[in-house]
C-alpha cells in the first residue's frame, strides 16, 4: 500500500471483498477492486503506510493504519480472512483523516 501499487496488493484480495473508498461502497471482485484501488492512487500518490493497531474479532483479523500521501493523510480499516493458510483482505475502508483525530482538542 505504501508504494501505490494496486497489482501487489490484489495478491492478498479475496476473490470478493467489500470497499468504502472515500464514502463510496463496493461489494466487488478482486479484479475490480485492483481497478479502485489503482484510481485512487493515481489521484492519492502515497509516501508511506504505518499500521497503528491490530487484532482479533471473532474469526478475523484486522489492522488500522494510515496511509500517507502528497495529497493528504487517510485513515484505512483491513479486515482479512484466513483462506487455506493464506490471510486474505475482504473488507478494506479508506476515509480522510478527520483533523479532530490529528489535534487532541482543549
């Protein structure tokens, strides 16, 4: 995800996987989404990728990270799934950071 490349991460897709990219919802293939996720990073060129958290809910495992790019800083939200050993994204949510989640307030 750091280097933008839509290719590499379609490797770790399910062959179906839900998105919300930017408040646009998908329930789509994994071709389809390597297309969405190759148009977001042609408008979101990213600079690095930190994950802050990770964990377990029930038979899944997630991680919340930020993306950084020259365009702005987003929060993303993976869930995976093991698949014959392989653990596979099927849920993954990009948002722009809120600056209420950057700047604790008074």
């Amino acid at each position: 995800m750091a280097k933008g490349d839509a290719t590499a991460m379609s490797a770790y897709f399910h062959l179906s996987l839900e998105m919300s990219i930017l408040e646009e919802d998908y329930e789509t293939s994994k071709n389809q989404a390597t297309r969405i996720m190759e148009s977001f990073f042609k408008r979101n060129t990213p600079t690095g990728f930190t994950v802050s958290f990770e964990g377990t809910k029930e038979q899944s495992k997630y991680a919340i990270g930020t993306l950084s790019t020259k365009e702005g800083t987003f929060r993303v939200n993976l869930f995976f799934i093991n698949k014959d050993g392989n653990r596979l994204i099927y849920y993954l949510s990009i948002e722009k950071e809120s600056q209420y989640e950057l700047i604790p307030g008074p």
